[in-house]
C-alpha cells in the first residue's frame, strides 16, 4: 500500500517559517473501521515515533487487502513541543508560553455544554450502529463551532488552534493511540478506561493503569470521555449499549531515547492490537496468547510520588521495575550542608509494599523534587499472580 500524505500547517512563526503536521493515510480494498495514531504530543517522548515509522514500513509492505478500513499516523504531532531545548536537553512537557501541559488542552464535547443525555433518550430506540454515527455528527457540529472563533478578527490562543488541527483528525476515528513515554525514564505500560480493560490484553504489555477518575483535557480522555457518558446516559435508560471506540496511552520507555526493546514492545502490541480489532490481516496475529495475557492492572489512585526530603545527590536508588517492601530502602540523599558539619546521608524507605515504575533521570535533587514513582497496590486483571 501507498499512502496518501497530507501536511497541515499548524503555526506561523515570527520567522515567517511555518510548523506542520504531516499525516499518512493507509486505507484498505475494504471500508471499514479507522485507528488514529500520534506519537511525540510531549517533546521529549520520541519513542513512538519509532514505532510508527516501523507502522510505515509495515504497511507499505502489505497488499490493500490485507487492511480493512484505515489507519492514520501522526508522528512528531506537537513540533513546538519537539523544538524545545535547553543545552543538550529536550524538555517540551509544557507550552513555555502559558506554562500549560501539553497534554491537558484538549476540546471535551461533554464540557462544551451539550445535553447528552437528551440525545441519548432521542436514540433509545435506535440500533448501536445509527446511534454512533448520529453522535459522531453531534460531536463534528459542536466541535466546529471551534473553528469561528479561531477564524475571528480576535482570533485565539495556539493552543486552542493547534488542538483544533490535532483532534479534527481522529474525530471520526473508532480507536485512538497517544503513544508517549515517560519524561524521566520508566518501564513499560499502557493506560486504559475502567470500562475497555479486556481489550488492553492486546496489547501485550505486562502492566496498565485504569483511570478511575479523568477531566477530559486529556487527549483520550477527550476522545473517550463523550462516548463513556453516552453509554451511562443510555444504562440509566435501560440500554446497555458499549461501543466498539477505544482510546490508549502507552508509554513507551524513557524520554530523550528511541529505546529498542520499548520501540519492539510498541510495534508488536498496537499490530496484536489492530489485528484483534480486525483491521490488519496479517500472519501470526492476533497471537493466541492474547486472550489469556497476564496484564497488571492498577488503578490510577494508587500511583503513589515520592519527593526528596532533603536537598543533595540520589544514590542507592533501587532499580526500575523493582518490587520494594514496606520499610526497605528506596534511595539515599547524599546531602551537604552549609552548617560546619559533615555531609549525611538520609535513607527514604517505602511508605508500603511497592512496584518502582518510573524514576528521574536527574540524580541531583533539591528538597521537595521529583525522584520516583510506585504502584501501591494492583489487581490481577489475568491468572498470573503479581508478586507485588
């Protein structure tokens, strides 16, 4: 298969130099579902461009029969974000404009006010097929009201601009991938809804966390959010409809790096993934073991932060992936101080039984700065019994 190719320009710099998106559209012999997927939304997370380079060359290699439906790619989606850097660093979690996350902008239908549950009770009535498509035009009516006020004389901020350009290309999708990596660095997971968790099995990661509460300003939850309100609208009708719309987050490895075994754990999982779905035909996939995949799944509130308590150096700091018992050591400050005394070192010890799942690349810390991160409980969500 060729692709088509689009590049939407986004902004226009001071320069008079424009910033793009570029878009490659696969589509199929046979119409079908679409999966929208992005990668690089936080600057420093490049991993998932990787991946989707892989995707490229994967299904270029295919015939158009062996795809049903299409699938859209979207690499280095945020190019301010990619741009940014300080000294050898690329940095890019945050609009240094406003200060705000780049992945906490994103237009919520359910916030713009429109009555959801009224549709819902207009379309009790209906098949799941005629109420999706009806609800998809509700969505693309309110989501380009958007579009007037950016194309108005006062105009308005980037980030309102650039999430139009971004989100009106998965609107109309059925499954959503925002593949991501940690900004420090960490194992590999993926993020699901309470509500889709068997489907994460596809994806053949070893660990999830569900959201157990969201906003919406999220890019899945965004996505997600409208479609998770309509099928409770439509349960407290007496309809237990669930639709066939999905959205994920991985989060691939460690920021600043394109890690090769993240990058394999990527690609592998989303072609499981997309070949459960039924959109790729291709050889040995689904894999057999997908039904039957070990994934630990933790909710949300159980990620657990922990900050240095003391200004210094990070050391005897356990390793990543590691399972750390209540009481034992998790790292050491190697603390100087400016009172005539020797140097101390200050042991931080696990408030609980713990998993260690992303820690800081930088092992200077000031008091009350990031060091590390910890699943403070799990629930099996397969037959493995988590050691944890």
């Amino acid at each position: 298969m060729i692709p088509v190719i689009s590049t939407i320009p986004v902004v226009q710099l001071a320069s008079g130099d424009r910033l793009s998106l570029q878009v490659y559209q696969f589509r199929g012999a046979v119409p079908g579902k679409k999966a929208y997927i992005q990668s690089n939304l936080h600057g420093a997370e490049i991993s998932g461009n990787a991946v989707i380079h892989q995707l490229i060359q994967l299904l270029m290699s295919l015939d158009s029969d062996r795809l049903i439906g299409e699938i859209w790619l979207v690499p280095v989606c945020n190019p301010v974000g990619v741009n940014v850097r300080s000294h050898h660093f690329s940095p890019g979690r945050y609009n240094h404009y406003d200060g705000a996350d780049w992945n906490r902008i994103f237009w919520d239908f359910e916030k713009a006010g429109e009555d959801i549950q009224a549709f819902a009770k207009s379309q009790i009535d209906r098949d799941a097929d005629t109420i999706k498509c009806n609800y998809r035009k509700e969505i693309a009516l309110s989501f380009a009201k958007q579009l007037a006020k950016i194309n108005a004389p006062s105009c308005r901020p980037y980030n309102e601009i650039y999430r139009y350009k971004l989100q009106s290309l998965c609107l109309d999708a059925d499954y959503v991938l925002d593949l991501h990596s940690s900004t420090n660095q960490a194992v590999d997971y993926i993020y699901c809804f309470s509500s889709r968790q068997e489907s994460a099995k596809a994806f053949l990661l070893d660990r999830g966390i569900v959201f157990d509460e969201y906003d919406g300003d999220a890019f899945d939850e965004a996505f997600l959010k409208p479609w998770l309100a309509l099928e409770k609208s439509l349960a407290e009708l007496g309809s237990a409809i669930v639709f066939d719309v999905e959205a994920w987050t991985l989060e691939l490895g460690s920021g600043m790096q394109m890690n090769p075994e993240s990058v394999s754990k990527g690609l592998r999982g989303i072609k499981n993934y997309l070949a459960s779905k039924g959109l790729l035909k291709i050889e040995g996939f689904p894999l057999p073991e997908t039904a039957a995949h070990p994934i630990i799944l933790t909710d949300k509130k159980s990620v657990h932060k922990y900050y240095s308590p003391a200004g210094g150096m990070i050391q005897g700091r356990v390793q990543l992936g590691s399972f750390v018992k209540e009481g034992d050591r998790l790292y050491q400050i190697l603390s100087f101080n400016k009172n005539g005394e020797l140097p101390s070192l200050v042991e931080v010890c696990a408030e609980s039984d713990v998993f260690v799942f992303d820690v800081s690349t930088n092992q200077s810390a000031n008091q009350g700065e990031y060091v590390l991160s910890v699943l403070v409980r799990s629930r099996d969500f397969s037959p493995r019994i988590d050691a944890d």
